[in-house]
C-alpha cells in the first residue's frame, strides 16, 4: 500500500525541508521571546489581555484564552526556541513517527496560538506561510522511513501559489511592473533596506529592467515546472533559491526568503541534495495509519485549495489573506504596489520646551543618514516595520501609535528595548513628537563628499510635541 506513495529518492529533499523549517520556527520564536512584551504585554502596546477580552476563541483559536501571563507566554515562547532548535540539531529526526509528528504539531500549535493573538504585529504574510508549511511538516515523518511524495507535491504546490500569486499581483498591481521600471524605485523604497540595497539601486537601469523581467520568468513560469520529470523540477527549484538569495541580499524580508527557498528544497532530487546531506538510514515502511493520515491531509488541502485559487484567478486579487484561522490555504503576495517615494517619521523627544529635540533611533529602519542600512532578516523586527507602513499612511498607527507615545513619555522599559537607543537613558523625556522627512539614497558623489547612505528633508509634522498631560 506504501509503495505509490513513496518517494524514498527525496530522502534528503525532506532533510532539507525540516531542517530549514525549523530555523525558520526558530526566528520566528526568538522574535517572540525578545519582542512580545513592548508589542504585546501586559504594558504592552496593544496588549493580549485586552484584545482576549473581545474576541473569543472561535474567532483567534489560541492557548492564550486559556491563560494569560507574561510568564505564561514567555513560556510558551521559549518552548517554542528549545523544541525547534533540538529540531534544527537534528533530535527529531531520530524520534519514532509518533513522537515525530508530536513534536512538529507541538511547533505548530505554540507559534498558532502566538499568530492568533499577535494582532497588527503578526499580520504579514510569512507568519502564515510558516504556519502553513508547518502544518505540512507534521506529516513528513522521521529520517527511518521514506518521505511520502503526496506531502512533498503539497510543499511544491505551496511554493506554486506563493510565486504565482506574488507574480499575479504584481502583473494586476502597479504598471511600473508591467513597463519594467519597478525596481528603479523598489530598492530605495522598500521597508527595510540592508547593507547592499543602496549598491543595488545604483545599478544601471538596463540592469533593473532585466531584473524584473527574470523575476516575472521565476513567478510566472517556472513555479509549474516544479512538477515536471527530473531534472527539470530540481533545475526549477535552483532558479527559485537563487532568485530567493538575490533577494537576501538586496533587502531584510523576515524569513520570507529563507521559506522560499525552504519549499524549494522539497522538489530536488537526491543527486544535488547528496552533497550537504548525509546519506539515509536502512528505511522502514510506516504504519498504515500513517498513510491514512497523509492521504486525508492531502484531500484536505486539495478542498482548502479552492479558495487561494479562486483568489488568483479573481479581478479583485489580494495579498496574503487568511480563508481560516487555522492558516491552512492561504493566500500569498508581495509589493502589488511599489512606492516612488520613501518617508520616514522620526520620533524625537525633549526634557522641555526650550531644551532641544533628541531623536529615538530605530534598530533596522532607516535613522541617521550616516548610518549603513543593518543586515536584519532572517530576524524580524515588527515595530521597524510597521513604522514604514506608518510612513506610508497614519491610519496603519492608529491601535498603537498613541500607545508608543506614551510609552516613551513614561520610559517604559519593555518599549524602549524594542529601539536601538534610547536618549533619555535617566528620566523620560517631557515631550515627543514625530516628523516626517522623506528620505532618497545618496548618490555617489553625495556618498563620497559626505559618507551619509540617506539624503533626507523635513516634509511636515506628524505628530504635534506631546506631554503626559495632553494624553490624559
């Protein structure tokens, strides 16, 4: 019974799969562990008990309606860090098949339940693409037994409505991706730029031209050939994980990326693999209520595929959208739009009204003009990110942006850990304000003359000098 469903020659493809899967797991709890209480604690910015209060389970399916304490999510979170990095060490792939799949739905239900509960903070699309891939991974199995090839074709097919959505919206989204000239601007105004992005938006315009016209090649068109005979499949997959490190290095997308190219590993064969692999135990078939399993999981995603493709075929795309609350079947996108133009609002505070104006420095976006963009990612910094969007448009700040006000005037501890420095390490400042400067690359010869990466300008204010008393 086994036999039609095995695909012993992706032994090191699910290597490969489970041990980049965990890493991502990784990230995405230790982003839990050293963020969760300025974003979202009991002195948090949006915090859990109050959004627990109104929504019930149903609505956001979680651990936390059971209970809430810091403690309990730090917890939880930190569970999350040991299980997936024993995962990493390679612990669960010698683990019996029960305990295999104990432990990845253990990864799956912890980082569901952080999901469920993060609010504007865990609204970005890669949350539910590892969530998603999670979800899969249970049915993998352990290292002594060979991969089931149904889950593998759903990994692909994951990866398939990931580029092909992404490359959908972009083609529907913005004509400057249609005429060529998206990535003129891209690199410069994307949220987080890292250490290459200004070398990157330098390049000659022919250069960028061709660039977007490779990436509508590896969204568009070679996501199908995923499943096609070897070794197209595997060369497939390779054209995805370049493509996905071209992206690493040009910019700071969390782990998107490193998920990417996670999905891609699940469709090489085992004549690339064998080289960063080692070779496979004697394997075992499984039980039969294993193969039950993968194959009703797999009908499962088959009904669950309905809605995603219904998305991409629709006028009316969106980005990464959720049909459940199990984020089971998502939807997936990036950048349907590219802005032409990068704003930044600085926050700044003051001991006094005649005493001058401090700037609280961010970790990951753009600040000082002197500053080289950091390397970030495969961390991700939520607050640096939603300050971009808060750039783009005031309303994306509205359930938290007062909030952040009020931390800095009282010094909360758990916000001002979530910045790179704070300047007023002794006593809070009496005032804050923020402005908004639009900030452009500079170019070489602005480079050279003054070392600044950013030439930037007042536009106007964002938010008016603020004390305590008026917040009242």
């Amino acid at each position: 019974m086994w036999e039609w469903v095995s695909a012993p020659d992706y032994w090191a493809a699910r290597f490969a799969v489970q041990h980049l899967l965990a890493l991502g797991y990784l990230m995405g709890f230790v982003s839990a562990v050293r963020q969760f209480r300025g974003l979202l604690g009991e002195r948090g910015l949006t915090p859990i008990p109050r959004f627990l209060a109104r929504v019930s389970f149903g609505q956001a399916p979680s651990l936390f309606h059971l209970h809430y304490s810091d403690r309990f999510f730090a917890g939880v979170a930190w569970l999350g860090v040991v299980g997936s990095a024993l995962a990493l060490v390679g612990l669960a792939d010698i683990a019996p098949l029960w305990a295999s799949m104990a432990w990845w739905l253990l990864l799956w239900l912890l980082y569901l339940s952080i999901v469920n509960v993060g609010q504007v903070w865990y609204s970005f699309g890669w949350e539910s693409l590892l969530l998603e891939a999670g979800f899969l991974a249970i049915f993998l199995g352990p290292a002594a037994m060979p991969p089931p090839a149904p889950v593998l074709w759903l990994l692909c097919w994951l990866l398939l409505r990931l580029e092909f959505g992404a490359g959908l919206i972009k083609m529907r989204g913005d004509a400057c991706w249609r005429d060529f000239t998206a990535l003129y601007y891209h690199h410069e105004t994307q949220p987080m730029p890292g250490p290459l992005s200004w070398w990157f938006h330098w390049l000659p315009g022919p250069l960028h031209r061709i660039e977007v016209a490779a990436n509508h090649g590896t969204q568009l068109v070679v996501p199908f050939l995923l499943f096609a005979p070897q070794p197209i499949a595997t060369t497939a997959a390779l054209i995805i994980v370049i493509t996905q490190v071209w992206l690493m290095l040009s910019g700071n997308f969390a782990w998107l990326n490193l998920l990417t190219i996670t999905l891609a590993f699940a469709a090489m064969d085992s004549w690339l693999l064998r080289w960063v692999t080692p070779a496979p135990p004697p394997l075992a078939d499984p039980p039969r209520w294993f193969v039950a399993a993968v194959l009703a999981v797999t009908v499962v995603f088959v009904v669950l595929s309905y809605w995603p493709v219904r998305n991409m075929l629709g006028r009316r795309q969106v980005m990464n959208r959720s049909f459940n609350r199990l984020h089971l079947g998502n939807t997936y996108g990036a950048f349907g739009s590219v802005t032409r133009t990068r704003y930044e609002v600085v926050v700044e505070g003051a001991a006094d009204a005649n005493a001058p104006w401090r700037t609280y420095e961010f970790k990951g976006k753009p600040g000082d003009p002197h500053r080289r963009p950091p390397q970030v990612a495969p961390y991700h910094l939520r607050l640096d990110w939603l300050m971009w969007f808060l750039a783009i448009s005031p309303s994306y700040g509205r359930t938290w942006l007062p909030s952040l006000v009020e931390a800095l005037l009282r010094g909360e501890e758990p916000v001002l850990r979530l910045l790179r420095h704070n300047p007023f390490p002794e006593q809070p400042p009496a005032l804050v304000r923020a402005e908004l400067y639009r900030y452009r690359f500079a170019t070489r010869a602005e480079r050279r003359e003054t070392g600044a990466f950013w030439i930037r300008s007042r536009v106007s204010d964002f938010v008016p000098p603020l004390s305590l008393a008026d917040l009242k």
